[in-house]
C-alpha cells in the first residue's frame, strides 16, 4: 500500500510538471472559423486517448477475426 501511494504521488508530479512545461497556446483551427489557442499539452493528452482507443479497437478486431476463423 505504501509503495503504492508512493508511485500515484510520482505519476501526479510528473504529470504536473508536464502540464506545466507544455502550457503555451497553440493555434489551431478545427474544420472552420478562426484559429483558436489550445494548450499543447492538451492536444498531447487527446492525441495520445486517440491513439490508444484506436489500439484498443485495432486488437479486439483481430481477435474477433482471429476467433471467427478457428471456428
């Protein structure tokens, strides 16, 4: 329990300092209108959630596949 309390208090630091270095706005325009200032850190954390729902989903496609062919 200690040990874990321990490693929750290192991700949260790390995770504030990452936050925290990768605040500056970042201009970007979604679809139309005007750019808008979103944080960098931000698109880095939706990037990556993108990414590993597409994973997740990539790995359950094939093991559905993979399960429909043996049988």
């Amino acid at each position: 329990m200690k040990y874990l309390v321990s490693l929750i208090c290192l991700f949260l630091f790390l995770a504030v300092i990452f936050l925290d270095q990768n605040s500056t706005p970042v201009p970007m325009k979604i679809i139309i209108g005007n750019p808008h200032g979103i944080r960098l850190s931000l698109i880095i954390i939706v990037s990556m959630l993108i990414g590993m729902l597409l994973a997740i989903g990539g790995m359950l496609l094939i093991k559905k596949v993979q399960t429909k062919n043996k049988s």
